[in-house]
C-alpha cells in the first residue's frame, strides 16, 4: 500500500491485513474525513468550556474563529475558553462473531474497528479522554487516556475478528456504567444482535450521553438467495433451518431506531455496502437532537 491509498469506502481494506503504519495512515485520514467541516465537539464532547466570542486580534489562533458570528456580523471573532473540561468518550465496540459474518468484502467487524479508531482519534484531538472496550468476550487492559499509544495499543487487541467469540454486549455496558465515576461520552458499535443489548443502552443512556451506530450487512434485511441452508446463530449458537423466503427480520432502513429512540438515543444505521463517510459526518453534525437515524 502506498502513500497515496484511496480511504473512501468500499476500498478500505480489513484492518489486519496492514502493517502498523499503514493503518495508522488510514486512520489518521478517516479522522480528517469525519471531522471535516463540523465542529466534532458535539459528538465527542467539548474539549473547553465555552465562554464568549469577541474580535479577533492579529497572532489568534485560526482554529478558534467563531465562523457563524464573524458571518453575521462582518468582521472576524473568535471563541474564547474557560476551564479545561475533559469529557472522557468510552467507545463500545462489538466484537462477538455475528459481526465478522459478511457478505461484503467489508463485513461489520472491519468497518467497526475503523470508526472506532477513528472516532478515538477525533476525540483526544479535541482534548477528551478515550477508553476502548470489547463488547465481547475478549479483554482489553484499556483506560480513558489522551494517550494516542494507548489507543493504539487498545486498537491492535481487535484488529483481527474471532468467529467463534460470543456476545457481551449487555454485561460490557452495565460494568461500564457502574465503574464509571463521571458522565461520559458512550459510543457504541454493533450489530445489536445481543438481545439484551437494547435494554442495557438505555439503562447506560440514563447516566450517560449515549450514542449508537448500527453496523448492518446487506443480507440481513433481504431474502435468502438459496434453496435453504442450515446453520448456527453466531452469539447464541443455536441451531436453524431457512429457505428461499426467509427474511431475517431486520428493518433495512430504520434498524433498531424506534427502541433506541425510547431513551432520546441518538442512533445511526450503516451498510457495509455504502459510503459511511458522509452519513458518520452528518450524524457528528446533527447529534444532540434525539434519536436521530
């Protein structure tokens, strides 16, 4: 792979097919791509508490411009900061194995791990605190940390997709919430097959402020193109038999939105087979207004 890789989506490549530097390289481009053009805050927390705008002044800093009152009023101002305010962001990532089942050469488990490294790096650029876990059976030694090599670190430890790990989605979420000593930022990434996984958010929504994006393969919301098949369901290992007709249930364009929507979640349903850049930038943009899909 060279200096010049093309990151739009659906040529990313899966995460552990690249050496360190070059998913590095990747990653650092994906953050540039989402954060391009919204202020991030919104989504990962404010890295300084808000004080006023006033006129600039020549030696500014250019990344501080207040841009909607410098429009409104025809001469540049920029924003000013009080105290520091670090908003630690827990990023929940799904790692059991329906999420490495696909049907895409990107499956659910990949495009995950880009968005949560990703993500991670657009929050400790605006000053939050970022702690990684496993919504699965693996363990990760992970704290919130500005660290950019603890994420890393945290990052390698789910680069590479296990088919046979169960889901602990759920338990993942309630230890979080009951170790956690302030309000958080809560991403979550999933499939959301876990069937206590719902129940479990909007119990971590009531302390913290919570965010779901949805991960969905294409052949989950269409009919099976086959005679029948049997197989196993990934998180539970249980036993099935489907045929032609069968479709699996799963609302292609809304996902888990109406339950999530109970608990004013903001919640965001992505295809593998689609460009997630500009629909992850819009949500960046637009977070904050309740159930947003």
């Amino acid at each position: 792979m060279g200096a010049t890789m093309d990151v739009t989506h659906p040529s990313l490549p899966p995460p552990g097919a690249l050496a360190h530097h070059e998913f590095e390289m990747v990653v650092r481009k994906l953050a540039d791509d989402l954060a391009h053009g919204a202020d991030a805050s919104v989504f990962v927390g404010s890295g300084l508490e808000y004080a006023q705008s006033r006129p600039y002044s020549a030696g500014d800093p250019i990344q501080q411009m207040d841009w909607k009152v410098s429009a409104r009023t025809g001469e540049p101002y920029i924003k000013q900061y009080d105290t520091l305010k670090r908003v630690p962001v827990q990023i929940v990532l799904d790692t059991s194995g329906s999420m490495a089942v696909s049907s895409t050469p990107l499956s659910k488990y990949h495009l995950a791990v880009w968005l949560a490294a990703a993500l991670g790096t657009v929050a400790q650029r605006r000053m939050s605190p970022v702690r990684l876990l496993s919504g699965g059976t693996r363990s990760i030694r992970s704290t919130a940390s500005l660290s950019r090599s603890l994420l890393r670190q945290s990052m390698d430890a789910l680069r590479q997709p296990d088919l046979a790990e169960k889901t602990q989605l759920a338990e993942a979420l309630d230890l979080m919430r009951a170790t956690s000593q302030q309000r958080c930022m809560v991403i979550i990434l999933s499939d959301l097959h876990d069937p206590n996984a719902i129940d479990a958010i909007l119990r971590t929504s009531q302390a913290h402020d919570t965010a779901v994006i949805e991960l969905q393969d294409p052949a989950e919301a269409g009919a099976l193109a086959a005679g029948f098949l049997r197989g196993s369901e990934a998180e539970t290992g249980e036993q099935f038999l489907v045929g032609s007709q069968t479709r699996w249930g799963i609302d292609r364009e809304e996902g888990r939105r109406v339950d999530l929507a109970r608990g004013g979640i903001d919640h965001l349903l992505l295809h593998t087979d689609q460009n997630f850049i500009p629909a992850v930038r819009r949500f960046i943009s637009e977070r904050g207004q309740g159930g947003r899909s």
